[in-house]
C-alpha cells in the first residue's frame, strides 16, 4: 500500500469537519452559558471542547506517522542507483601550469591555481574582474560567507575550482595579457 486510498481519504476529512462543527458548537453553548451565568456548564463545555480538539490532533498525528512511514520506506527504495559502468575511479593526474619557462606544481589545484595568479601578478589579473563560480577571483574585500577565499597579498582570491575551471580561468587570463601559458593536466 503506497498511500492512503481516497475513500479512507475522504472519511478523514469527513472527521475533521465533523470534529470542527462540534467544536464550534460547544464554543457557541459555552458562549450562551456564559451569559447565563452558569459557569458550571462553561466548565463542561469547555472540557468537552478541549477533548475534542486532542481527539483531532491525535488522529492527524496518526495519519502523518502513516504517510511518514511509507515515505521513508519510500525513499530507501528511491535512492538506490545503478553502477554506471562508464564512470570510473582512477587517481587524478597532476595539474601543472606552465608560464613562460617556470613550472608550477603544488599539491592542490587551488595552490597550483593561486601560485600561478602570483606569478602573473595580482595587480594585473584584477584589472580584468573575472568571476569564478559568480564569486569575484580577485577582490579587496571577503565576498561575505564565502569560505573558499584566500587572503594573499592585500587580495581576497577564489579558489574554488576545479581542473577545468583553473584552466579556463588562466588560459582566459593568458589570452587577454598575451601571457604564454600551458596547461597540463
């Protein structure tokens, strides 16, 4: 059974309207014993009413213990996927720039990435207002919240890429100062 079928569906529905009427009887006799003045009956009508209201809470709270746990039976279901036997798994290959006759390799991307940018200059890269990943590459200040900028040099630099991304960022920057550089990853 995956969900609730609509005649179960509808008899709940009918209940809550059912339990809301009485509900708002018993508030409209407690409003007319109240100007009665016979507070013994407000307070009978007033404990009705409040058992009235728990007995809709609870029987909400069931249906939605119900849906909830189909759901999550559901999900696991949902969730499980297929090897894609195209995809695979192998060490990634080292990211080197080259620049003029200089080689750059760090152990990260990111700090091949930044090294690469000092060495072109920080000065001259931020003339150019690139964006990387719609965060400014270079800035003065801290874009705020954004935990992948390193403070180097008086500049704010993102460093949030990947091989493709840094390659294209710094064959865009090499095409635009006339900078020899070579990627090879």
């Amino acid at each position: 059974m995956n969900k609730l079928p609509e005649a179960v569906t509808s008899k709940f529905n009918e209940l809550y309207l059912t339990l809301n009427k009485a509900t708002d009887d018993l508030k409209i006799e407690g409003a007319e014993a109240i100007l009665m003045g016979d507070y013994s009956q407000v307070t009978n009508l007033n404990d009705l009413c409040q058992k009235l209201q728990a007995l809709e809470v609870e029987v909400k709270s069931t249906v939605n213990n119900f849906n909830a746990k189909y759901n999550g039976h559901q999900a696991k279901t949902v969730t499980f996927r297929k090897k894609n036997r195209n995809r695979t798994r192998k060490p990634s290959t080292p990211f080197r720039v080259q620049l003029s006759n200089q080689i750059i390799e760090e152990p990260t991307i990111a700090q091949t990435f930044l090294k690469a940018l000092r060495i072109i200059g920080f000065d001259r890269v931020a003339k150019l207002n690139m964006m990387v990943t719609n965060i400014p590459l270079m800035a003065k200040k801290s874009v705020n919240g954004y935990q992948t900028q390193k403070r180097c040099d008086g500049w704010y630099i993102t460093t949030h890429v990947n091989k493709y991304t840094a390659t294209n960022v710094l064959e865009g920057i090499g095409r635009q100062l006339s900078i020899p550089i070579k990627i090879e990853s």
